[in-house]
C-alpha cells in the first residue's frame, strides 16, 4: 500500500513567488493534515481536512496560505506571494476517520515533506 | 513555557544500553501522547502512541506516562545503531472524537547509538 506521497520534494524559488505543494494521502484516508517545521523550531500545525472540508485552520499563519483538497483525495497548499520566513518542511499526514463516539486516536502517517527554500 | 518539551540531545548511547527519553508536556487536558521516529530527510514514523497513567511496551520500545507529574518517556532497549534518529514527542491536547489530530510536536531528541 502505498504511503503519503508529497511534491515536490524540494522547491527553491524567490520572495514574491508562488509555490504550490501536493499532498496524495493514503487511499480511504478521510482525514488529511498540514505540518510546517521552520529551521531551529518544532514541527507545527496548520490545517486539518475531513475529506473535502476545513475542520480546523487555526495553524494557518496568515492569507498567503491557500489549502484546497477539490473532492476529498488529494490536497494542495499554495503559498502566495512567498516570504523568505515561509521556508521550511512542510509536512502532510493523513489518518483513518474515527468511529462514532470514539476518540480519534492520532495516529498520522506522514510523508516525508516537501522543502521549500525561498531566497 | 513551550507546550511540549524535550532535551534536543544528541543523547549517546553504546549499543545495547536503554535510551531513555523524556518529554514533559503544559497541558493538563492532553489526552494521548506519541512517539515518532523521524531519520534524517524522512518522514516521521510513528513507533509508540499511548493514553493512559502506565507503561506501555511494544518490542524493545516502553513508553511510560503519568499525567500527574505530565511527562512521557520513552525507553530503547537493547539499542542498535538503527535507532539512531530524532523522537519526537507529540501530545493531542484536545480531547473528543471532533478534536481530530492536531498535534504539538516537542522539538525532537536526537539519538545516537554507537557500536
């Protein structure tokens, strides 16, 4: 089974560019999620999909960031116009829904980022 | 104070000693608590998720909570030069099933396991 796929792996462009990031979660994975880990700092979060809805975008840092994920499968991330404080890991995660009256439990399964530098 | 918190190491171990790792967390409402493995360049892997006071063990990995005194540690048995990588300890603070997973993130323990 294939895991949670992301690209680019890399991307390195200039201030005042726009990026987009994709994020294929794993097949039947209604729950899709964001993470960012700037340099020196803690891995943090920025959004969480249930299947083709916001549930929570209180990590957002601000309206440069657009999240999108059009019919519940994959997700995109568009950063626009870049800063240079954008640069970092941006992690996707992906888990199964919980059931009802259940805790969801937390296990994410996370690919391994796409990296983006911006100059 | 950071909501999560863990020494950055590195922390040395010679193989086949235990690693211990800690983590201490803010939050008194945190619900679950986790451990993920993350190699340089990869994506984190998670080895150990627990809930409840107690020790948890699952091959040579123990993971021990107490909610009172809010830590989580992680214990590596018998330690291979595989281990080596960053723990990250991860804490759900919210709890019910429409908190889904946001996860805090310490900022990672790094481990070395020498021969």
């Amino acid at each position: 089974e294939a895991g949670v796929t992301q690209f680019p792996s890399h991307s390195v462009i200039e201030k005042g560019q726009t990026v987009t990031l994709r994020c294929d979660p794993i097949s039947g994975h209604d729950n899709l999620y964001w993470y960012r880990r700037v340099m020196g700092k803690e891995i943090k979060f920025l959004l969480h999909f249930v299947k083709e809805s916001k549930q929570d975008e209180s990590g957002m840092p601000n309206n440069r960031f657009l999240a999108e994920r059009t019919g519940g499968t994959y997700s995109t991330l568009k950063v626009q116009p870049a800063e240079l404080e954008d640069s970092g890991v941006y992690f996707c995660a992906s888990s199964q829904a919980g059931t009802s009256g259940k805790f969801h439990t937390g296990e994410l399964f996370f690919g391994e980022g796409s990296r983006l530098t911006v100059l | 104070q950071k909501e999560v918190e863990q020494n950055s190491g590195p922390l040395s171990v010679p193989e086949g000693a235990i690693a211990s790792l800690n983590c201490t967390y803010s939050d008194r409402g945190s619900q679950s608590f986790f451990w993920y493995r993350q190699y340089s360049g990869k994506s984190p892997e998670l080895i150990m998720s627990i809930y409840s006071n107690g020790d948890k063990e699952d091959g040579r990995f123990t993971a021990q909570l107490n909610k009172a005194s809010q830590y989580v540690s992680l214990l590596i048995r018998d330690s291979q030069p595989s281990d080596s990588a960053t723990y990250l300890c991860a804490v759900n603070i919210k709890g019910g099933k429409a908190a889904g997973n946001k996860l805090t993130f310490g900022g990672g323990t790094r481990v070395l396991v020498k021969p």
